[in-house]
C-alpha cells in the first residue's frame, strides 16, 4: 500500500509543482530539506510562506520542515504525532501521512455538495455525476472504481467527446481504466496517478488514493458546475420557503381545529344537572369514560404534535435566516395553553360529581323503597281504623262488653303506641328525601302528610272513645280476664311478626365485606330468638285454648269473637308461618350479597396490585426526567446516537401501554359494579393516566430538542467534532448539570472556545451583546440550544439575501433582471412557476419586456422587504 499512496501522492505533489518550474522523484526524500514542500504549500495555497532557510545542514531543514508544518496547522489543520525531525529523517509514514492531511486540507475540505462537505460531498458529487449510467454504482472509494467505468463515467459526463463510453464493457477492467487514465493525462491535465494493474489485482485499492485522484476531477470538473451551483442554491432556497409555508397552513389549521373542539366540550363538562334516575346518570358516566379513553387522548397528542410542529417551523425559519412564525390571532402556542387549562379546569371534579350524584340517587331509590313499603304497612294497619273508633257500640251493651270494649281499647292503644316508631320513620325518611332533593318529593311530602294527619286523627280518637268508656266502666265492672290477657300478649306478639316480616323483607345496601357480615350477623342473632318467640307463641295460643275451654265447661254465652283484640290464632299462626318463610329468602339474598361483595373485594386487589406496579413504575420514569432532558447535552456519541437513544428509551415507555389499558379495563370493572374506595393502593386512575400523558409528553419534547440540533447542524455546516467541542465545553462549565449556564458560567466559555472578551467596558459591551442574542427574554440562563445557535452562527456560513441575489445574477447572465424563459431553464418547473408568480417585473432603465425582478424578491425570502 505504501508505494500505491506513494505513486499516487507524487503524481499529485507533480501535478501542482510542474506550475512553479520543478519536479519530485522520491516523496520522502526530496521533502526532506523543506524547501520543495514550503514550495507545493505556496503554489496550493496562493500564499507566501515565511522565508526558506537555504543552509544544508540538519538544523536548517527542521526549521525549514517546522514553517510548513506552522503553515499547515494555521489553517485549522491538526497535525498528530508528525514531526519535524521524522520528515527530515525520511520516514516514508510519516511523510506519506503529511501529504494525505495537505490533500484532505486543501483538495478535499472545501469541497461542498448540496451541504455535505469533504469526503461526503465529494462521494455525493460521484453519485450525482454518474448517477445517468446504470452500469455504475458508486458508494465508496475503493471497490466501486475497481472496473474503471466509474473514471470512465465522470469523463463523458463532462467530455462526452473524448470517450466513447458505449464500447466500454464491465469485464474488462484493465482497458477500461488506463482509457480513463490516459484520456485525463493528455485531455484534463490530470497525471496519472493510480496503476491499473495494482487497482484490479487489489481486493480492496487504497481509498486515499483514489480520493486524491477523484478529487483532481472535481477541481478539473469544477468550473463547469458554477450555474448548476447557483441554481441549485435557488431551489434550496424556494424549497425552504415552500416548505415553510406549508408548514404555517398546517399549524393554523390543527390550532384551529383543536381550539374549536375545546369550545364545544368546556361548556359539556361544565353542564352540572343532575338526572333524575340512575340510569341516565351512569350514562353520563359512560359518556365520560368514552370522552376520557376515546376523545381526549387523540386531542393530547394533537396538542404536543401541535407544539412541536410550532418548534420545529420557528426553528427552521431561524436556521434560513427568515423571520419568526407569528400565527393568527387568538391560535398562539400559549393561546392553546390557555384554552387546554380551561378545559382542565372544567374536567376537574366532574367525574367526581357524578359519582356523588349516582351514591345520592341510589341513596334516594333506596329510600323511597324504603319509605313506600313503610307507608303500605302503616296504611295497611290504619285501614279501619278510624271507622273503628267512631263507634258507639258502648251505648247499647252489657257491662261485661262495656269492660270488654275498655280492654280491648287498652290493647289498642298499645297497639297504637307500637305503631309511633314506625310514623316516626316514616316522617324521618320523608324528611331525608326532600333534604337529598328527591325528584318526587311533592308526592311523598303529601302522603307522608296524610299519613301524620290520620295518625293525629287517630289519637284524637282514642282518646275521645277512652274518655266514653271510662265514664261508661262505673256502671260496668265485668271483664273477661282470660281475653284481656291473650289481647294484651297477642298485640305485641303480633306487632313483633309484623316488625320481623318488615325486617326480613327490608331491602339493604353496602358496600363492604364487613357491611354484609354485619347484617349477617344480625340476622343469625334474630334467628336464635325463634324458639323463645315460637314459646311465647304456644302460650298466646295456649290462653285461647283455655278460653275455649272454659267455655265449653260453663256453657258461656259469647257472641262473636274476642272482644278485646281482633287478633285471632289463625291469623298468629299464619303469620308465624311467614316469618318462618321468610327467614330462608333472607338467608339467600344475604349470601348472594356476600358473593357479589367478595367479588368486589377481588376487583379492589386486582387493580390494587396492577396500581402499585404501574404507579411507582411511572413515578420513577418521571423523576428521571431531567435526566431525560440532559440527554441531549450530555451523552457521547453524535446526534443521532442521542435521538437513536431517545427514541429506544420512548419504544420501552410506549411498550408498557398495554399494562396502561389492562389497568384502564380493571376500573372500568370495578365503577361498573359501583365500588367507589379501595383500601389496597392510594392509587387512582386519575393519577396514572395524568403521569402517562406527562411522561410521553417529556420524551417527545426532549427528542423534538434533538432534532433540531441535527437540523442546525446540518444547516450551518458544523461537524460532528465541532458539535463533541461545544458539547464538551457546554457541560464543562455546567457545574449543576441544570441543562443551563448562568451569565458567568457562559463568559467562561466562550473564553474557554477563544473569545476574546475582557473585564474592561469594550468586553462588557461586547458580552451584553451576545447574551441579547443568546438570552433574548432576559431570563439570566443560556440553553444549550441557544448555545449551539450562537456557535453555529459564528462557525458556519448560512444563505443570505445577498448570495441569493448572486446565484439570481449568475443565471441571468450577470444582467440586472431575469426573464421567464431564463427561469423556466434553469429551474425546476414547479419552482420556476414560483419565482414568476412572486416576482416584480423589473423597472430599471435597461429593462425588457418581460423583465423580471429578481433583487427585491431575494430580500423578501430573508423579511428584508414585502413579498
């Protein structure tokens, strides 16, 4: 490889040197003296070096070598681990090595290609150049010119006359390339640098030395490029603006859009009117639910879409020297914001009221169930009543049926003073209906009324037919004391039935495992009191038997049946009956209520156990944020190591939405079974979708960031070394590792990067003026992006108005206006027709028909002037 570099590297050194009158035979034997390398170093570079020392000895060529090497680290040139002494001691390495770095430097750097530069820009120029020919594929310098038809292919591309490329064939290799190399040396003064031989016997030729050799084609090639150049910057230039535009219309319309459908839904959360049933509550909340897992989620990356098109619009509006993005009025980033926080703001607590309202209407139901069985029995008990009290059966009866009606208006009244608890309940459950705003409360308010006034009827009554008959018991004294027993222990008795059928058939809500072992517990309680009740009934029904018997014995008159209660055993015992029917329903209805409560039970500690994952996962993810957002500023590697980072650590966030919606169809379960706590995570849904949502927000914003580091890179020329010095030298003084400098920390910096900036009032001003450019809002902290906006700006160079102008005069033949021919012919069509549709026809005093004017359409594309 060394004598194919060095072939290669003294025909170049001649190709150059033969301009100044001399020649090279051995490389590193005549560079040894310095004075033929200070020589190819003036005649490369047009400039004059320092004055040669012409002595003979070692000490002058070291000095001599040291002034090129000087020359040639001057222009930004690195030299690692070459030294004087090894090129004056003819080291073949190290003096090979010196050539290949004057090559890169002075043939290779400047070359740019559609804004790729050196070896990239000069592979791209191979591409596009051979690019026609379908038998050429170039994507390297070394095997991809191994059959020669790539030489060949750059010659007719721009000398079509000196080759006859359709004879070539792809076979033969050796002809193929010493045409080439034959036709350069004697047609474009390019010598022949490379031995055919060597590249076909080669596996893999040195890629060195075909660069240098391609490069002479380029610098031969170059001068025909000028109106493709200029050209092409037009196109790049229109298509940035047409890009651009089309970017504003999208942005308007997406806030347009968004904006409107926050309009339509703030005022539908906002809507607090409760329904009057449940089932047109839950489907409020069944609405909501849809709004939350179907309407909104889109909406939310809409909005960060919407954020980060706006970022990357201004961004690239910066990046080409045009002005800021200023959207419509009312459709500003922070006008969305706004909008966003109203809705947020609306969202907030409405599915908690609808929870509340759902408890409160079940709560309602449960009551007004409650208060019409409540009412039926009392209304049941009082049928009859009243009529009974009017009666003045007392007038015309014996005094045994006198002190017979006493007694049994004595069981009455406790009878009736049996009843008041139940009135009372009955007036209490009205009076909770109407304070929870029961839907119905008119009609309950008027039978709960009704109810009160018969029952203050009935007591007046009592106690009018109590006076009648005590005034009536002075002529009376007989009374049955056998009936009036059974009458004073059947009424109770009977009253506990009718209390026990009411309880067994009271309908229950809860909302625990410990609520229903309550209940059952309470009822296994009421259970072990049948046998005492079932004894109690045996002697109530024993007294009747011993009535009967005694009637029978003493042959008594008795017309009709007790004359102290209308309680008959029949009745007792049917009731008994139903007590003892009931008892098992109840059994089943609070066992099925068990089951339903221990499924619940299992719903709580299935999404307990999920949230205790996913909420601490979520929490972690979101305290690395900052860590998220260094990334951009502090990893190695390039920018699209950083953005490949980024967007593997998004796919391992995005990977776990589908625990996100196992979880999300886990609550579903449990508010569709209305369970409304859990003691087994002090997780939410709420919680988990908001940190979702602001996680994924995070990473987009930070690899949002990233990109347009690539694309400022890319748009000013940096290289990726440059990028690594400023990355460096950014987190050097970031001592907080805050993503941000402070105004010291960045003076230091820049003094770090070489700036010259002094502790006197010149420095000072000078400061101020690049942190106005660097900190605009005065916010005292300098970002990384608006660090590498600074750097770029003083590093790389970027299209202007003027060079716009330039490229315009080139295609117009160095005139002052342009026609639409000119344009239609050296443009692309579509951007051709926008030239011609934005362009003012041209006033000047040398002006054509048709003249156009192409100076103050290129200030316009830079807000210089109106469009």
């Amino acid at each position: 490889w060394k004598d194919g570099m060095r072939q290669t590297f003294t025909a170049w050194c001649n190709s150059h040197l033969r301009k100044a009158g001399t020649q090279i035979e051995n490389i590193e034997e005549d560079f040894r003296d310095g004075l033929k390398l200070m020589l190819l170093l003036e005649v490369i570079s047009g400039e004059r070096l320092a004055k040669p020392e012409r002595g003979k000895m070692r000490v002058h060529k070291i000095s001599n070598v040291n002034k090129a090497l000087d020359f040639i680290a001057s222009k930004g040139v690195k030299l690692v681990s070459i030294g004087a002494e090894e090129i004056v001691d003819g080291n073949v390495k190290m003096t090979l090595g010196m050539i290949w770095t004057i090559i890169l430097r002075f043939a290779i750097q400047d070359i740019s290609v559609e804004e790729t530069s050196a070896k990239e820009g000069l592979l791209l120029w191979c591409q596009r150049k051979t690019a026609p020919y379908k038998n050429v594929n170039i994507q390297n310098f070394h095997i991809s010119w191994k059959d020669g038809l790539g030489f060949c292919a750059l010659i007719h591309r721009h000398r079509p006359e000196l080759i006859d490329y359709g004879k070539l064939r792809k076979d033969d290799p050796l002809t193929n390339l010493n045409t080439a190399f034959d036709v350069a040396e004697k047609y474009l003064d390019i010598p022949k640098m490379l031995d055919a031989e060597d590249i076909v016997g080669t596996a893999r030729p040195d890629e060195k030395a075909i660069m240098t050799y391609v490069s002479s084609f380029y610098h031969a090639f170059s001068g025909a490029q000028k109106a493709e150049t200029a050209a092409n910057r037009i196109c790049k230039v229109l298509a940035v603006n047409q890009e651009n535009e089309q970017l504003m219309e999208d942005y308007e319309k997406l806030a347009s859009d968004l904006l409107e459908w926050i309009r339509r839904t703030i005022p539908w959360l906002e809507n607090r009117v409760p329904e009057n049933t449940m089932h047109a509550m839950q489907q409020k909340l069944e609405d909501f639910r849809d709004y939350r897992r179907l309407h909104k989620p889109p909406k939310v990356q809409e909005k960060c879409q919407l954020e980060i098109n706006f970022n990357t619009l201004q961004t690239k509006l910066r990046l080409s020297n045009r002005p800021a993005f200023m959207p419509s009025e009312g459709r500003m980033v922070s006008d969305i914001n706004n909008a966003w926080g109203c809705l947020e703001q609306a969202e907030k607590g409405y599915e908690e009221w609808l929870l509340n309202e759902i408890r409160r209407l079940e709560r309602l139901d449960h009551l007004a169930e409650k208060f019409r069985q409540k009412a039926s029995i009392h209304e049941a008990w009082t049928d009859g009543k009243e009529a009974m009290l009017r009666q003045k059966d007392y007038e015309t009866a014996t005094l045994s049926e006198i002190k017979a009606l006493l007694k049994k208006h004595e069981a009455f009244e406790s009878d009736l003073a049996a009843h008041q608890d139940r009135v009372e309940q009955i007036a209490a459950i009205a009076q909770e209906l109407n304070e929870l705003d029961y839907y119905d409360s008119p009609s309950v308010n008027a039978r709960c009324q009704k109810i009160c006034d018969q029952w203050d009827n009935l007591g007046a009554l009592t106690q009018k037919r109590r006076e009648a008959l005590e005034r009536t018991e002075k002529l009376l004294e007989t009374i049955d004391q056998l009936y009036l027993e059974y009458a004073k222990r059947a009424a109770p008795f009977n009253n506990w039935m009718e209390g026990a059928m009411e309880d067994l058939q009271d309908t229950f809500i809860v909302h625990t495992i410990e609520e229903i072992q309550g209940l059952t517990t309470a009822h296994e309680q009421f259970k072990a009191t049948l046998p005492d009740a079932d004894k109690e009934r045996q002697a109530i029904l024993g007294i009747h038997n011993e009535v009967s018997k005694i009637v029978q014995t003493y042959h008594v008159n008795m017309a009709g049946t007790n004359p102290y209660t209308t309680i008959t055993p029949q009745e007792i015992n049917g009731k008994w009956d139903d007590v003892r029917q009931l008892v098992p329903r109840r059994d089943q209805a609070l066992t099925e209520e068990h089951a339903r409560q221990q499924h619940n039970e299992r719903l709580r500690k299935q999404f307990g156990a999920q949230a205790n994952v996913i909420g601490p996962w979520i929490q972690t993810k979101m305290e690395d944020e900052q860590e998220i957002g260094r990334i951009s500023i502090e990893m190695h590697g390039t920018l699209e190591d950083q953005l490949s980072h980024l967007r593997q650590y998004e796919k391992s966030i995005v990977n776990y939405k589908p625990k996100i919606d196992q979880l999300e169809g886990d609550h579903q379960l449990i508010q569709e079974a209305l369970i409304f706590d859990n003691k087994h995570t002090n997780y939410t849904m709420e919680h988990i979708r908001v940190g979702w949502e602001q996680l994924l927000t995070t990473i987009a914003r930070t690899i949002n960031e990233v990109e347009n580091q690539i694309l400022t890179r890319d748009a000013k020329g940096i290289s990726q070394e440059q990028m690594n010095e400023f990355r460096a030298s950014f987190n050097h003084f970031d001592r907080d590792h805050s993503g941000t400098l402070g105004p010291e920390e960045f003076k230091a910096c820049l003094i770090s990067l070489g700036y010259d900036i002094g502790n006197d009032p010149q420095g000072e001003a000078e400061f101020a003026r690049i942190m106005s450019i660097v900190d605009p809002n005065r916010l005292g902290v300098v970002t990384f992006q608006a660090f590498i906006d600074f750097m770029s700006r003083e590093t790389a160079d970027t299209d202007t108005a003027d060079q716009v102008m330039a490229s315009f005069k080139i295609l117009a033949g160095d005139k002052n206006y342009i026609t639409m021919d000119e344009l239609r012919r050296e443009l692309p069509p579509d951007q051709a027709e926008y030239c011609i549709a934005r362009m003012a026809p041209y006033t000047g005093p040398d002006a054509v028909p048709g003249a156009l004017d192409y100076m103050s359409f290129s200030t316009a594309l830079y807000g210089e002037s109106d469009l």
